[in-house]
C-alpha cells in the first residue's frame, strides 16, 4: 500500500475547490459535453495575477449557494479567450435554471460536466478489481484484490494494512475506492465503496500466514468481479509450486507476469509498528508487485485461477499469502 | 541421494539463519529440476555470505537480494 507521510487533515475540500485547482492546472473532465473547446483557445493562466485573484475570491464567496441549485456539480476560476476571468460552473446537465450570468461583475460561463466519476471509474462504468482503494481515515492506496462470497453475500478482499489500517480499524469503518493517495488533490476524500467487515490481525509476537481483510460494498455499488487487466479469476484455487507462470492486476504496476520462484517461504515483514514473521508464502520477483499493489490477487496465468495474496515486497522479490488460507481465516469462497 | 524432505530441512535451520543480521527469510525454490533452499537477505555482500552455509543436509543454498522487505511496499 502507498500511504502520504500523514494524513491531511484538511478533508473538507469542496468539489469547487477541487475543480478550480484542476482548472488552474489546466485540468481536463472527461465528460462528452466537456466545454475545453471554448476555453481552449485562452492566453496563459496567471493565477497570481489580481483580476484572476479577485474572481477567485468571489468564486469562493458564491460556491455554496450555488452548490446548492439542482443539478451544479462544482466551480472554478479560468479565464477566456481575450485573457478575461470567467467563473466557471460545472453542471451535471444543459439549461441548468437560476444560474447568475455574473457574480460581482466576473461573468460567469457554464459547462456541462455531466455526473463527475472518480477517475478509478473513467466512462462511469463498474468498479472493477485490480484498481485503487483504501480506509477512509488514512492517506494510502492499495487494491481491491477480487470479489468473495460468504453467506450469499458478496465482499471485496484485500490486505489488513490496506482496508483495515494495520489492525487499528474498528469494523464497520468506511472503505474507499480510490484510496485517499490516488485523490486530487491528493488525500482529498473519494468516494466510498465498502464498509470494513472483517480482517484477521497481523500478530507482532507470533508466526503469521495471512495479511487480509474484506469489505462489504455499500448498497447500490456498480461492481464487477472483472480485474481491469482483462480477466475475471476463477472461483477453483490452485497451490503454489515453483515455476508455476502467474500474474495480477494492481492499483500502481497494472497487469504483471511472473514466474513462482520459491514457496514454503518464512520471510520478515516491515510493518509500520514492527517486524512481522510470515510463514508457508509465496515469493515472485521483485517486479511483480509494487507500492500501491497490496491486495492484488496472484492468479495463474492460464486459467486466472487464485494463488495468492500480495501483500509485501522489497526491492528484489515480491511476497503473497497463499490464497487457501487466506479464504479459511475469512471464511470466504471466490466468486 | 538420501536426504530428508526439505520441509523438515527449512524448519530446522530458518530460525539459525533469521537469527543472522541480514538475512530476511527463507524457502523452497528449484534450480536444475532441483529443489534448493532460498535464503533471502536484505544485501549481499561477501561478509553476509561467508556466513551462511553453501549446502544444508544435502540441499544447495542459493542467495537472493530480497531488500527491505516491507508492507506496505515501498
């Protein structure tokens, strides 16, 4: 998992903000109906400049009331093409009503971004697995590893250290999708995916065999059980063995190959709170996964049937829980 | 070759070899149709080396820079 030295704070950032800091940066929505076009053509932005600052400050001031109109998504600050200031507002539809043609004397200009989707999400479709997700309460990202199932119920599976904050989560917690670390800005909050269900606790004092946890999709979610690489894991297991050909789909590395180069692997893990001992696991080399992986699921490379769990890894091999017992600590089947 | 299975082999030893300074694992792996016995270390340096054994109750030893081993990765 990826995580921010420290979490901000600052987790009340409106979507105008947001979307003002992207449109400073020149920042493009993905929207059919994105109105670059018109803005395309503008001078360089000078965002010191004491015209863009002044309308900056009366965006500012006008953003929640117009927040609250139905069917405004956001705003922002540009300029247009004569170099002017614009107030920027961001609809989810045309001929949104009761919009202001300027606000202290600064036009305003209007596009229709549509509904605005997290970019783990481009084109709004499902959630899929292999992509970002983290605890809301932290600044970090790891992966959403695969769908399981348990008691008809379907779960997403991941790492302790991903969903379930090094075993400091309480359960119940809210689980995003992306994680915090993939917001923009940065540790802004995103959209929750999940609830923390379950996690089994990495023991600083004992041996462990697995680093894991699921989350329960909150009512509503559009998810698949597709790994955006391009596959859907099968729901039969397959052990590990040395020289078995096997890949994943993670949040940082995408889709990666590799080949199983020892198993029956004890190894000691980093943590943030100690060294942790692991026992029966799964080496690969070290570019399988990397920072940002955590959570991915090892499968093979013919068949996509599970192998393992990433969840650790130096600069020279890549570790995973072998996935048999990570689904007999959860009490959990593949879906 | 009489040897005892190298599960029995790797359990023996890996506490002996986690106990040296460097060295951040072990396992099973197989070179040659083989199987071997993996220890991981943090580096490899020739002072790390000329502390470990080149072969454990018939099994070859093979050294494999893991690095910081770390979760999360970084």
């Amino acid at each position: 998992m990826r995580r921010s030295t420290r979490l901000s704070l600052a987790l009340v950032l409106t979507a105008a903000a947001a979307l003002a800091f992207g449109c400073g940066q020149q920042g493009r929505l993905t929207s059919p109906n994105d109105h670059a076009s018109a803005l395309s053509a503008r001078p360089a932005f000078d965002p010191s400049s004491v015209r863009v600052v002044a309308a900056m400050a009366s965006q500012d001031r006008a953003t929640p009331a117009l927040l609250a109109l139905s069917g405004v998504v956001g705003t922002g600050t540009s300029i247009d093409a004569a170099g002017d200031p614009v107030i920027v507002v961001y609809t989810e539809r045309a001929r949104v009503a009761n919009l202001p043609e300027a606000i202290d004397g600064v036009p305003t200009t209007v596009v229709v971004s549509g509904t605005v989707v997290p970019y783990a999400r481009p084109g709004g479709g499902p959630l899929q697995m292999g992509t970002s997700t983290g605890n809301d309460l932290e600044c970090a990202a790891g992966t959403l590893g695969c769908v399981v199932v348990k008691g008809g119920v379907d779960y997403f599976l991941s790492n302790n250290h991903v969903f379930a904050r090094e075993n400091a989560a309480s359960l119940g917690e809210r689980i995003d999708a992306p994680g915090r670390y993939d917001a923009h800005p940065i540790c802004n909050q995103t959209p929750q995916c999940a609830n923390l269900s379950q996690f089994q606790a990495v023991s600083f004092s004992s041996n462990n065999t697995v680093d894991c946890a699921i989350a329960r999709p909150i009512s509503g979610l559009n998810y698949s059980a597709a790994e955006a690489g391009g596959y859907t894991p099968a729901s039969t297991t397959v052990a590990a063995a040395v020289g078995l050909a096997v890949k994943k789909t993670g949040r940082t590395s995408g889709l990666t190959h590799g080949t199983i180069e020892a198993i029956n692997v004890t190894i000691r893990v980093q943590y943030t709170d100690g060294i942790a001992t692991f026992v029966n696991q799964i080496q690969t080399p070290g570019n399988f996964i990397r920072s940002g992986d955590s959570g991915s699921l090892m499968v093979t490379e013919t068949g996509n049937n599970p192998v393992g769990l990433c969840f650790a890894g130096g600069s020279g091999a890549s570790f995973a829980n072998p996935i048999g017992p990570v689904l007999q600590a959860l009490g959990v089947a593949i879906k | 070759m009489n040897r005892p299975p190298i599960t029995d082999v790797l359990a023996r030893h890996t506490p002996g070899l986690l106990a040296l300074k460097g060295v951040t694992g072990t396992g099973e792996g197989a070179a040659g149709g083989q199987p071997i016995v993996v220890v991981f270390v943090r580096q490899d340096t020739p002072e790390l080396r000329a502390r470990l054994p080149r072969s454990l109750e018939g099994y070859r030893v093979v050294v494999r820079a893991s690095g910081e081993v770390t979760a999360p990765p970084r």
